[in-house]
C-alpha cells in the first residue's frame, strides 16, 4: 500500500472552510496517513498570517513585558475556526496555556512556532487523529542544523500503530531542549522530514496553486504549467524567486529518492507538479523547464594582471567575506579578472565600504568596480544540456529586447544560465526568454 505525507499551507489552513477542505481531501484517499501543517495564513488580501500576529506577540512582550494585546487576535482567530468547525473540546484552555508559555520563555522561536502547535491540534481534533508535537520528534543539533538520525528514528517510533497523525510544521527543539524554528515558509521542510522519516511513497505538498509555473505569471499571462521538475532544477527555480516550496525542503526526502507532488487544495482535480529525482527530458521536449529572478544582488568586479598564475588569489577575496560573514551567490570569473555577486540583503553601504578596503588591503587589485541593484535571472532545464544554441538563442531574445547583460554565469551542471541585468530590466527579460523558448512548443 502506498503511504502518503500530506504538507498543508497556511491559506489551506486559514479558516474553517479551508480546514473542512483538508479534512475532505485527507479523508479522501486512505494513504494520506500523515499530515503536517502550517500555521493559519491570509483569509483575504489584507488579512495577517498568524504567524505574524505572533511575531507581534513577541514584538510586543520585547517592548512592554506582556503581549495580551497582540495574543487576543491570535486567540479571536482560533476561537473562530473552532466555532465554524462545531468543534466540541476546551480551546480556550489550549489558548490560555499557549499565551502563559509564551510570556513565560520570552523566545521569538517560541512564539512564533505556536501557530503551527496549534493549528495541528484543532486539525488532529477535526480529523480525529493523533497530534504529535514536533517539539518531541524533530531535533536540532548543537550548531542548529537538523539532527536527522535522531529526528528520523523518533518520527518512525512516534507513530508506530497510529493510523492517522498530525504533526506541527516550522518548529523542533534545540540541544538545549528550546523550541527552535526552521527560516520562513519551514514547514515545507517539516513536512518533508515527516516523508523521510516515515518511508512515505510521496510527499504531497498542498497549497493555493496547482503547481509550478513556467514563470512568474505577474510577468507573463498564463504561462505554461510544468507538469514534471527535477529536484535540481526544483532548487534552481526555487532559490532564484519561485517560492511554491521553501527551496531546503526537497534535502529530506532527496535521499531517499521520495518524489514531492504539488498540489491546490481548492482544485484538488488539478494533476499538480511533480517533482522527481530525475529529469524527464525527451528528446525533442521542453529545452527550458522554467525561468526564475530574482532582484537587488550587488556585484564586486576585481581585474588584476595576472590573476590567474597567483596562488590562492580567489580564496584571499573569499575569506574576506568570510570574515565578514558575506556569503556569495556565484563566482564569475576570466583570466585576469573575476567578480562575486552578494545578495543586497547582507550588505548596506557601511559594510560595503569595509568589504572593498579589507579586499584592496587583501589582494591590491589593479582595478575594482561595484555595480547594485542587480536583478538574477536562472533559465532552467536539463534539456538545455543536449540542445545546441540554447545560450546563442537567449542572448539573442536579451538583445532583441533592448536589454543590457551585466552578467554571465553558466553552471557547470549544463542545465541553468544565469545572467545578471538592471533591477528595472528583469520582468521585460524575462518575458523575452519566455516567448522565445516557450512559444510554438509542442504540448507535452
Ligand atoms: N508559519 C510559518 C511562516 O509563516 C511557517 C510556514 O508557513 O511554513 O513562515
């Protein structure tokens, strides 16, 4: 039989209708054992997720020692959902239990993981099935990365003879027994350690939109569906701006070759995207899978005679922003010269300042230049590899459009090129690869 673990996100959790939803489709299919799910989000444009009320919470604890103000949206939000689902058990004690905790171990972590706690113990209610707090199952190691042999070994024990369970996404606990969260949009990771853990034949990823789109169609009307990604090609797409999945997530169930399918739960017909451990390019198919930018990247250009005879000449640049805690997106680099591209969020001009005088000091470069507000942009597809052209065909569309390319990088992987343009010139490039490649295709 096969065994399914089930991530719903917070707009399929956002109110009762939406969780009767997910009731309907769990209920659905007796393979979907294991649920993870994410706390409340948006019920309307306008609205707040409640993990951001909660952030408030803490915000509010920080700056006047309580947050009874903040938490009475929080507890509005759930006490509504229990009411419209005709739930009959004490949320009101949950609630007030929760808001004492979270005055209590004044941790943002904490805090803001309650969403999760307890959006997974009114759908273990609604479900009748059993919640298993991630708290107990889901480790973090003394550097805060995932403990996977211990979380793994105590997700399989946590729910042996259960026939349902339902596990808080975004949060585990720490060496020092803490609750600890993953980054923003974790819970796709949660959900995907649930999968691992328990040997699941799929993870179903469920959300709002029925799977991964060619681009961004904010830029493009209707682009092509993707019915099939890699998981390479998945991390490419994701990283550079198409945030269907928090790009970390497929790391769990990639070992264990466990494909990720994404589905809508609004349109739950919809066959989705799946996300396989190996591409499914045919001959003659799709040469680009999907396009993806992503905005504000600063770019440091060093030329120097010579460069490449001296020894440890790029590792002296690395370590410098190292030292500064920078890291670097990609290396692009010639004979005499290379440049690094760091992303906005990790420099501001103080920093900036600090970077090119260590750099100077470090190599004593011949010439050095800075150019910001650098927009991204990966085409993606392991067709690219086997195909002649490709790149002569997107440099070609780039011109055509008026565009000016700053930036080059063309993984060494052979299925992604990268080029770096204007902040403002992204969305017209991008939609200018997308009818070059994607217009006049066959249908796969
Ligand atoms: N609720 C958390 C967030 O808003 C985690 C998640 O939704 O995956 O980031």
């Amino acid at each position: 039989m096969a065994l399914k673990v089930c991530k719903f996100g917070g707009t399929s959790m956002a109110d009762g209708h939406t969780m009767t939803k997910v009731k309907n489709i769990v209920e659905g299919d007796a393979d979907r054992r294991f649920v993870v799910v994410s706390a409340p989000g948006k019920r309307f444009s306008g609205d707040t997720k409640v993990t951001d009320l909660l952030y408030k919470c803490y915000s509010d604890i920080l700056s006047h020692g309580d947050c009874k103000r903040a938490f009475a949206d929080v507890r509005k939000r759930f006490e509504g959902i229990v009411k419209e689902l005709g739930l009959n058990f004490d949320m009101a004690s949950v609630l007030d239990e929760t808001e004492r905790r979270i005055e209590e171990e004044r941790s943002e972590d904490f805090t803001a993981s309650r969403g999760e706690y307890l959006a997974a113990i009114v759908m273990s209610e609604l479900l009748g099935a059993q919640f298993i707090d991630s708290e107990d199952v889901v480790f973090f190691d003394e550097k805060g990365v995932l403990d996977d042999k211990k979380t793994y070994a105590a997700i399989a024990a946590a729910v042996q003879g259960k026939s349902r369970a339902v596990f808080p996404g975004f949060y585990g606990r720490d060496v020092n027994g803490k609750v600890k969260t993953f980054s923003r949009g974790g819970s796709d990771i949660s959900g995907s350690i649930v999968a691992r853990a328990v040997g699941a034949s799929v993870y179903e990823n469920w959300t709002d939109v029925s799977g991964f789109l060619a681009c961004d169609p904010r830029i493009v009307d209707s682009p092509k569906w993707i019915k099939t990604l890699s998981y390479k090609e998945l991390r490419e797409l994701s990283y550079m701006g198409a945030n269907v999945l928090h790009s970390d997530s497929i790391f769990p169930v990639r070992r264990a070759n466990i494909p990720i399918v994404i589905k809508n739960t609004f349109r739950p017909e919809d066959e989705g995207t799946s996300i396989l451990p190996i591409a499914q390019y045919k001959p003659g198919g799709n040469i680009v899978t999907g396009i993806a930018g992503k905005k504000d990247f600063t770019v440091i250009f060093i030329e120097k005679s010579n460069m490449n005879s001296e020894i440890g000449f790029v590792c002296k640049v690395l370590s410098v922003l190292a030292r500064y805690g920078i890291s670097v997106e990609h290396i692009p680099s010639g004979i005499d010269t290379m440049s690094v591209v760091i992303s906005g969020d990790h420099l501001d001009n103080f920093r900036l300042e600090q970077v090119l005088e260590s750099i100077k000091a470090e190599v004593e470069p011949d010439f050095m230049r800075v150019t910001e507000n650098i927009a991204l942009i990966a085409t993606v597809g392991h067709g690219m590899s086997s195909s002649v052209g490709t790149s002569a065909r997107l440099f070609k569309a780039l011109a055509e459009e008026g565009v000016n390319v700053k930036m080059i990088d063309q993984g060494s992987s052979e299925m992604n090129i990268i080029v770096g343009v204007k902040n403002e010139d992204m969305e017209k490039s991008i939609a200018a690869i997308y009818r070059e490649f994607f217009t006049n295709i066959n249908p796969d």
